[in-house]
C-alpha cells in the first residue's frame, strides 16, 4: 500500500456469545468511518463467521450510518453472531456452511475478495479472535491483501495480554441488578440456599467482579433489622471460582453456621468452577459430556450450579435449594458508560489502525505498559486466570468471613 492510500471498504462482523459492547461497538465503528473518511464502504456480515462463509450481509448505507449512534443504548448485537470455527472443516461441512472438500477459510477469504473488503474488523472473544488469527495468517500466507482488525468481545475478562475486555464491567454490574432482586426470595422459605451461577468458563474475574458490584448496591442500601430486614440475609456468604480449590466439607462446616445464624446462605459460584470434578463424576458413570464446535464442555448441560447446589445442601442442612443464572441478563444488556468509554477509545484506535492497514486485536497491551495498541494476533490468547490475590477479591472474602488458606487454597 501506497502512504497515501486508504481503505476502500471495511467489513464488521461479530461472534461467539453476547456481551454488553456488540451493537455499540459496531455503532462506533459506522460512527467513526463516517466522521473520518465517508467515501470508505460498509458491510457487515450477518451472523458472523456463517454470513461470510454464506456470503450473506448487510450494507450500510445512508440511513443506517446516519441512525448508528441509536445502537449505543442496545443490548445484543444487531448483525447477529454465531460460534463457528473456521478450521473446524467436519462442523463447518455438517451445518451446510460449505462443501464437502472445500477448506472454510478460503471459502471465507474468497469471498472477502469478492466482496472487495479491504479490512475486515471482528468484534468477539478469544475464539472469535483466534479465529481472526488464523484467517489473518491464512490470509498473509496465501497474498490475499486483507487486513484483518479484531476488537476483544468478553464478560469473561479472560484474554492474554489485554488489560480490560469490552463488556466485561457492565455484565458485573447488570449480574449485581439481577441478584439484587433475586436476593428476595431468601426469606420465601426456611433455611434456604440461593446459588446464584455467574458465567466464566475458566476465569473467575467475572463472578468475583459480580459480587464485588453486589456488595456496593448493599453499601447503598439501609435496613431494618427489627422487622427482619436485616444485611446479613442479604450478604454474600461465599464466592468459589475456577482459579480456587475447594475444600466442600471445611466450607459447607462454615456456610452451617451461618445458616443457622441467618436461615439462609447466599453463594456465588463461576460456572467453570468445579467443572473437572462434575465432568469426571459424569464420566465415570458412563455418561457423554457435551462439548461444542471448539471442543469446550457445554456448562449447560454439566450444570455446575446445580451440582453444588446439591452438594451444599446436604451437607448445611438446606431445606430448599434456588440456583440462578445471570448470564443471560447480564451479557444482553447496553454497555454502561465505563464500557461506552473504552468501547470509544478502542473503536478509534480500531480505525486509525485500518487507515493504515495495520492489523491485530485492538487492547491496552500489559505486556508493553498498558498501551492501547493493535496487538499481534500470534500474541492473543484465552483462558487468562483471574488472581484470586488481588487486593479488592481478597478484602471482599474478608469482610464475608470466607477465609483464603485454611478452607480454600489457590490451584497451581
């Protein structure tokens, strides 16, 4: 490319599960091409890496770049996502995405070139963006010319080496909301233990993040204990994540006694956490483990919140048991201004990067200071843990009497 040459037509596509920054994040983009360079095209492909694979996508046009800011205050993501791995040929041939015999990745760089994308700007996660990684080398490998930009999509907060993922603030704050309310039901019956499941497959950032936010709405809430209404039926009573390896019995002997002193116990939980041992119990008992097109286990189907619900219960003499997800309610809602404001500095820096066709995963690099930069694709990884040292998660574990060392010890 020339110095003075620029883009003349940009894709978007977004991928994998919702988080609260899909549909600002492809607003921000339409918003900023058209503030900078007008003439610049766009498309986006519908259904993610299925629309491209499909050749199926939309055009935006006047109207639609006109009305893109309306999609700061949405949820979800308006062009619509699917879990597809493009290397995956055998998921990608059984969901009639291509061909017997035809590789998905030059099905889907063939038809970029068709289409006349100069970048393409993917907006998910870590398999999202690994899969950016490899259709980027494919495309490097093989001269197509394109330039791939990914923007990193998770409620997990789980990606080496970006500091902070788009989404991840507000799905804290909304799974807080969510459980503020379903906090209720605590006094619906006797000595009853609320679950309240958080996503985060391998990373507990998210459920630690929760109820961290949950704590700060009861900061701000007054109380009556005289009529029952007291902040120890409400507090958070135990918070268990992947990064952390549970002792059940010394546990559950703590969570007892706080049942018997406020008739209920209210605990977070990751829905990674515990997983190795429910796959295993499974497992020996003959049972298939559902696993998706990228070999991870389905949580639904192993139920993490179930199986410690079930667990606890026994064991702290429950009479009732009530699990709660909040993963839904909390990766479909709008971004919140923290979001907007990071969801603005990286769309831009996703943009001056594609004027000068500089690809990579748009993050503020802790490997190089925090810096918000296009990240190496090679460098971009999943599965980043959450410290369970870290000051705030540990004074937060203090101040609900969960103590770190003698009934919980961190995995190596």
């Amino acid at each position: 490319m020339t110095n003075n040459a620029k883009p003349k037509k940009v894709a978007l596509l977004t991928a994998g599960g919702l988080a609260p920054c899909l549909s600002s994040a492809v607003g921000g983009l339409i918003e900023r091409y058209t503030e900078l360079a007008p003439e610049i095209e766009i498309i986006a492909y519908r259904g993610g890496y299925k629309g491209l694979l499909l050749g199926d996508s939309y055009k935006v046009g006047p109207a639609e770049r006109a009305a893109a800011g309306i999609l700061h205050a949405h949820g979800g993501s308006p062009i619509g996502n699917s879990r597809v791995k493009l290397t995956n040929i055998k998921d990608c041939v059984k969901r009639g995405l291509v061909e017997e015999g035809q590789d998905p990745q030059k099905v889907a760089a063939d038809q970029l070139i068709k289409d006349g994308v100069d970048i393409l700007h993917t907006i998910g996660g870590d398999d999202t963006n690994t899969a950016a990684a490899d259709l980027a080398a494919y495309l490097a490998k093989h001269d197509y010319g394109l330039t791939v930009i990914g923007l990193p999509k998770t409620i997990d907060n789980d990606v080496y080496p970006i500091r902070q993922s788009l989404g991840a603030w507000t799905a804290a704050e909304q799974g807080a909301r969510y459980f503020r309310n379903v906090v209720a039901e605590h006094n619906a019956n006797p000595r009853m233990l609320i679950v309240h499941e958080v996503m985060g497959r391998n990373c507990g950032w998210l459920t630690a993040a929760t109820a961290e936010s949950y704590r700060q709405l009861l900061d701000a809430s007054d109380y009556v204990p005289g009529l029952g209404l007291s902040r120890a039926n409400l507090e958070v009573h135990g918070v268990f994540i992947p990064e952390m390896a549970i002792d059940l019995e010394a546990e559950a002997t703590r969570l007892r006694a706080v049942m018997d002193e406020t008739d209920n116990v209210n605990i977070f939980i990751s829905e990674g956490a515990g997983v190795e041992s429910i796959v295993a119990e499974m497992e020996a008992k003959g049972q298939d483990v559902p696993r998706d097109a990228f070999g991870h286990v389905k949580l639904d189907a192993v139920n993490p919140g179930k199986w410690f619900g079930e667990q606890f219960a026994k064991m702290i003499g429950a009479e009732k048991v009530l699990v709660q997800k909040s993963g839904y309610f909390a990766r479909a809602a709008p971004a919140n201004q923290a979001d907007l404001d990071l969801i603005r500095d990286c769309v831009h820096e996703a943009v001056d990067c594609a004027m000068r066709f500089e690809g990579g995963v748009i993050g503020h690099d802790e490997d190089q200071g925090g810096t918000l930069r296009a990240i190496e694709f090679p460098r971009i990884k999943g599965g980043k843990p959450f410290d369970p040292a870290t000051p705030w998660f540990t004074d937060l574990l203090g101040a609900i009497g969960q103590p770190r060392g003698a009934t919980v010890e961190t995995k190596h």
